[in-house]
C-alpha cells in the first residue's frame, strides 16, 4: 500500500509541475462549460425535458481524459 501511496504522490507532483498540462486538464474545460452554459442555457433539445448542458457535459469530461492521455 506504501508503495501505491508513493506513485501517486509521485505521479501528482509530475503531473502539478507541468503547467500546460493544468491548463489542458481543468481550465480548458471548464471554458467550455461556461461558454456552453451561457450560449444554451436552460434550453431543452428533446421531449424528455433534457438540458443542453446535460447533453454536452459527458463530451467535456472525455475530452478532457482524452486530453490528459
């Protein structure tokens, strides 16, 4: 278990000292959803009375996975 402990802490201090990649993974994203949620708001695009934003906010977060590989 210690040694698990030890990779994660490893891999976030990796991960916390590249600065693009905190950009690409949290900032970009969350553009996207302000940017979407302010373009459609409370639009509903089908009978079922579903959101815009409920259809888009599953893409933003695979592409942001994707985004970090």
């Amino acid at each position: 278990m210690r040694i698990l402990a030890g990779q994660i802490a490893l891999e976030t201090k990796l991960f916390l000292r590249r600065k693009d990649d905190l950009f690409w993974t949290l900032a970009f994203p969350m553009f996207f959803m302000i940017l979407y949620g302010l373009i459609y708001g409370d639009m509903v695009w089908d009978d079922y009375g579903m959101r815009a934003i409920d259809y888009i906010l599953p893409g933003i977060i695979v592409m942001a996975l994707m985004v970090t590989g």
